[in-house]
C-alpha cells in the first residue's frame, strides 16, 4: 500500500508560503553578502581613519581652519590648507585618504542595498497578489 499525504493548498495559501520563503531567502542573502562584509569594512576604514587622523593632530588643523575662516581671510585660508597638506606626511595622507574612501565607497553601498531590500520587501508585502 502506498501511503501518500496530499495536501489541498488554496492559491492564496501557496503564495503566502512562498512569499514568506523568499523574505527569509532575501533577508539571509542580505545579512551575508551586503551587511556582514560592509560592517566589518566600514569597522576597519573606520579604525584605520581614527587613528590616522589622531596623528596628524586634526583637532589643531580644524581649529586654525576656523579661524581663518572667522576672519575672511580666504587667501591665508588657501595657503594654510596647502601648507598642511604638503606638511603632511604622504604615508598618513595616503591612509587616511583610502580609509575614507573605503568608508564612503562601502557606506554608500549598504545604505543602498538597504533600502532596495527594504523597499523591495515592502513592494512584495503590498502588491496586488498579496492583498486579497
């Protein structure tokens, strides 16, 4: 004898299950490909910057900006940002600059993929087959 278990799944029922499935599939997809390397990217950017900019005394360089800033003097303002950069040591430059891009670039990227996650979640939770 052949002991067989139908099961009747109305339509309704089938893309409810599969629209809860893909969620799931959708959310793992994000969490593994967009969230973890993104975070752990932006966590070693962001370190690297921090210390990066700890050394080259940034505190003092945004002060003295202010102040030429506070007085209009837009060419001593000019002069100063150029001074500080050739000052700079180029090893320090080329790392804080490359954190910050990584930063950005990577930033930008899961902030993006996000929100197409969301919205994209949210157009499925709210179109027409979902609603009945």
């Amino acid at each position: 004898m052949e002991n067989k278990n139908n099961i009747n799944w109305s339509e309704h029922e089938l893309d409810d299950l599969k629209s809860r499935v893909l969620r799931r599939v959708h959310f793992i997809w994000f969490m593994r490909k967009v969230f973890v390397p993104a975070s752990f990217v932006i966590a070693v950017s962001g370190t690297v910057l921090y210390y990066a900019i700890k050394a080259q005394h940034v505190a003092v360089i945004i002060e003295n900006l202010s102040a030429r800033m506070a007085s209009l003097d837009l060419l001593g303002l000019v002069k100063y940002i150029l001074v500080a950069v050739q000052k700079t040591e180029w090893d320090l430059f080329a790392i804080s600059a490359s954190a910050t891009l990584l930063a950005l670039y990577f930033g930008r990227k899961l902030v993006r993929e996000s929100i197409n996650y969301w919205t994209r979640t949210a157009r499925m939770a709210f179109s027409q087959k979902n609603i009945r």
